[in-house]
C-alpha cells in the first residue's frame, strides 16, 4: 500500500501534473494542499507531514535549536536570481547597484531568504547593508497588515518598521523611498502606466552574468518533513522527491511542446537552455555545498545568525 502524505506548497504551475494524476507514484500517495503563504513550520502543524518552507527560516531555527522535529531536506521547491526583485519607480535616476548606497530601500519581511541574496547582491557591489535606511511594511493594500513585521530586527537606525503599515508601493510612488525588494510582482505590476521597473534595466544580462561567477541559482525554499514521520518511514523523504522531481519535469516537457501559452515563451526557454546547464537546479547536499556555504555565510554578514554556519550543519541527516 502506498504512503500517504500530506504536503502544503505554494501554486507553483510544475504541480500541475502531480494534480491532474499524469504523475504518480507506487510509493506515495501524495495529498498537495495549495497555500497562499507559507506556514511557519511542518514540525507544529497537524495537518501535514512536509511543506514547502523558506531556507532562511529554517536556517535560522537550525541555528537556534528550535528545530525539534523538523528535518530540512536539500531539495529547492524555489529558486530564483534576485536582481530581478529590486524595483524602482519609472522616473528614478537609478539604475546600478552601487547607486543604492546611503538610500531608503522598503521590504516586507527582514529574513526572507530571497532578501538575504538580494542583500548579498549590495554586499557584492560595495554597499554595505548599514548604509541604507531600511523600511519594513506591507507590499501593497491588498496584503496583510502585521504590526510586529520583523520586529526583533527594528533598531530605529537602519531597520524600520512603518507603524501605518503603509504600503511600500505607495512610498516608492510617493517618493519617500528610492527602492523596493519584492519577491513576486504586484498585481497590477504588469499593466502600462503602473509607474514601476526593475532598478537595473538589463537584469537578466546582470543575472546571467551573476551566475557565471557563483555557479549556481539561488536556493530560496526547501522541502520540510517531520523527523518522526520519516523516522517511521525512512524511504518517504527520496520517494517524495522522486515523485516531485517527475511532476517537475513533466511541466517543463509540456512547456517546450505547448510554447504557444504566451507569445514569447519560446524565447526564453531557449535563452534558458543557452545560459545554464541542465543541471541547474540539482538535488542533494553535495550538488548544492557551494550555495549553501555562501548562504550561511551571507546569514551571518547580515546578523540572521550569531553564528557562521555551513551546509552540513543546515543538513546533518541524509535523506536522500
């Protein structure tokens, strides 16, 4: 009889085919619930045995030794380069990293794993993180309004919390910030008119290049499982990523077949396959060493850990 498992993630398109049963397993029986935000940690939640969970977080746990039950497990549900995630408003000067450099910068959560890279981004380019004015708050009206948001990070000096929870949007349009970090996209982001870009015109020549020098694509979130469950079921954690892995390149097969969804998706998947090995998003620890040295490493720099860990203290038990 197959394992039963329920797993929470976000809407990621590469499921379909694990929702639409073109991919299935001997082995597991897979329950995917879809969530619009990630929860905290599988250890504290009923209702699952694995979730998608944010690398920085999990990190930080790690760190701290509140990770009792949790098991981390080195395959990336989320990857993604960070250039693309700095966005200015239309009429900004601004156009390089290093013009950042004693500016006022808004963002949504201070830990998130996708901000810790973009700060490296600055790091790399010279602007240390004390440098700017850091203002934390909503996205836009439509997200939650959390009057704790990163609390244990405002220092009244160079992180700040918005006691309106005003939304950075709004701040950026308004001119009382220069730049946002954003991981997804307003809403309205791609309507004309919106009045917002990315910082650096060509960020994709910025990330392609980017990755000629790190070697590998940013790891933002992990997969999660309780330790007694895959204590009881030692197999589950490579069986379920096997299965995963499947319905992951069922999706991209689809893709280069069916290019016709927007007029140019074509074009990137062959820019795509030009700029990276096929490899790009490998499973396991040692594949992904390098990322996850200068994660921890960058976790550190930044303060998220009192600290300098590596990738094998993140992933001391072998699961698959």
């Amino acid at each position: 009889m197959a394992l039963k498992i329920r797993m929470k993630s976000r809407d990621w398109d590469f499921w379909t085919p694990l929702l639409l049963g073109d991919v299935t397993s001997d082995t597991i029986d897979l329950e995917l619930t879809r969530v619009q935000s990630l929860i905290d940690n599988v250890a504290d939640d009923p209702d699952c045995e694995a979730a998608e969970m944010s690398l920085s977080r999990y990190a930080i746990r790690r760190s701290a030794g509140t990770d009792r039950n949790l098991v981390g497990i080195p395959f990336f549900i989320m990857r993604g380069f960070r250039n693309r995630c700095i966005l200015t408003s239309d009429d900004s000067p601004i156009t390089t990293l290093s013009d950042l450099r004693g500016k006022r910068i808004g963002l949504s959560g201070w830990q998130d794993s996708g901000n810790t890279w973009t700060r490296a981004l600055l790091l790399e380019a010279g602007v240390p993180v004390d440098s700017i004015q850091w203002t934390l708050s909503r996205m836009t009206a439509a997200d939650r309004i959390d009057p704790e948001r990163g609390k244990q990070f405002w220092d009244d000096r160079v992180v700040f919390h918005d006691p309106d929870e005003t939304p950075l949007v709004d701040l950026l349009k308004a001119g009382k910030i220069d730049a946002i970090f954003q991981a997804f996209m307003p809403a309205d982001f791609y309507s004309e008119g919106y009045g917002l870009r990315q910082l650096q015109p060509d960020f994709v020549s910025q990330e392609k290049a980017w990755f000629g020098c790190a070697g590998f694509v940013p790891g933002i979130h992990i997969l999660a499982m309780k330790a007694d469950f895959i204590a009881a079921h030692p197999e589950a954690p490579r069986q379920l990523c096997e299965l995963l892995r499947a319905s992951q390149n069922l999706w991209l097969a689809k893709r280069r077949k069916y290019f016709e969804t927007t007029p140019w998706l074509i074009a990137d998947l062959i820019d795509m396959a030009k700029s990276l090995p096929e490899d790009w998003d490998p499973v396991g620890l040692e594949p992904n060493r390098r990322m996850l040295d200068e994660f921890a490493r960058q976790q550190y720099l930044q303060k998220l850990t009192p600290v300098q860990r590596d990738a094998d203290f993140l992933f001391p038990v072998k699961t698959i």
